[in-house]
C-alpha cells in the first residue's frame, strides 16, 4: 500500500526510517499521471529497493497567462495508479508546505535553460530547478527519474546537479507515445481528436491527416 506523506516532517521520519544502504528512487510529477509516468516508476523500481514519488502543482514554473488553475488535477485516479504501480510512498505537499510565504531563494541555472522552452517561456526552468531541488534536498533519494520527453528540463536538471554536486544519479526514461505517436503528456486531456479527412491532392492516404493539406 502506498504510504501517503502531506508533510515535510512526515516525510522525513518515513525517510529516515528506510533500512540503511537501501537504495531510493524519486519520481517527481505534477500528478495526472498516465502511463508516461507509470514507465519511470517501473525504471525506478529496476534500480532501487524503494520508490517515492512526488505530485506537486508548482506554481512557479506557470507563467501569468498559463494553466495553473485549470491544470489537470484528478487525485483519486493518481492514488490508485501509484497502488498498481506498487510504489512504496507519495509525497503530496500542499503549497505552503513547499514555499513559506516570504520565501526569496531561488534557482537559476544559466546557460542550457536559455533556448528553445526557455526563451518562449521566461521564469519556466527557474521554477523547475527551485522544486526539483527542493524534492531532492527533502527525499535525499540516491536515483531520481525524469521523461526523455522534456528533453530541455532534463538536461537543466541534470546541469544543475553537476553544478551544484548534488548526490543523486539522473536516469531519462524513453518517451512514450499514444497510439497515433503523439508523446504521452498530462496536458494531452486538453486536445481534441481532429476526424479523418480525403485528400484534394493525388497525395497517398497517410499523409491525409497532417494539418493544410
């Protein structure tokens, strides 16, 4: 059974009661999880004898004008995955418990947020760097496990803990896709399915669905 954590001094009694030389892995997520998420916890159980893992809307990686409050958030239907899944414990923080009111320390990694997402999306990485190691400082996990689908986040990440000698191992799990070879995301709830339509062009059929044509 899942072991669910609301607290920091929750967590760190459960962390600190873990057998010494046990190894713990972390999945950090903001919850809606599919099965995506499901892969990095069956990773994380081939490199570790236990898994924790994270769900935690964080609000400073949204930017103004972005979908905090409408972010998906279905709990119930993440507790039970996480049961099937056999992970061993969930941290699920409320806000306050992550960021005290008047918190003013940040983390900015400086070169590899830069492009691409970081560009288009300013404060993003910001956000993601303060959580993650906030979730890393809390759980002390020796592996911690992250979607080859963020390709960008992933390497923030990993830059970070180089910079900043944290000692956890970063594993990318491989991209999962849906059937139609869209990339598994949370945010996938929000797309609708564009119906089937005949080419005008003498183009081949597979190439009818692709927007313009």
């Amino acid at each position: 059974m899942t072991k669910i954590l609301r607290t920091i001094s929750e967590l760190r009694a459960w962390r600190n009661a873990l057998p010494a030389g046990s190894r713990l892995g972390l999945v950090p997520t903001m919850g809606a999880l599919h099965v995506g998420h499901i892969s990095l916890m069956d990773l994380a159980r081939t490199h570790c004898d236990t898994v924790i893992v994270s769900i935690f809307v964080n609000p400073l990686q949204f930017g103004a004008n972005e979908d905090l409050a409408r972010y998906p958030r279905p709990l119930e239907k993440d507790i039970s995955m996480l049961e099937a899944a056999g992970v061993d414990a969930l941290f699920l923080p409320e806000h306050t418990e992550v960021y005290l009111a008047d918190n003013s320390t940040y983390v900015d990694e400086e070169a590899v947020s830069l492009p691409l997402c970081g560009a288009l999306r300013p404060g993003h990485f910001r956000g993601v760097a303060t959580v993650v190691l906030k979730l890393f400082n809390l759980t002390q996990p020796h592996f911690a496990f992250f979607g080859q689908k963020d390709a960008q986040q992933c390497a923030v990440i990993e830059r970070m803990v180089r910079d900043l000698n944290v000692p956890v191992d970063i594993v990318r799990g491989a991209i999962i896709r849906e059937e139609d070879g869209l990339a598994m995301s949370s945010r996938n709830v929000y797309l609708q399915a564009i119906p089937p339509r005949r080419c005008a062009s003498p183009l081949p059929e597979p190439f009818c669905g692709l927007r313009g044509l």
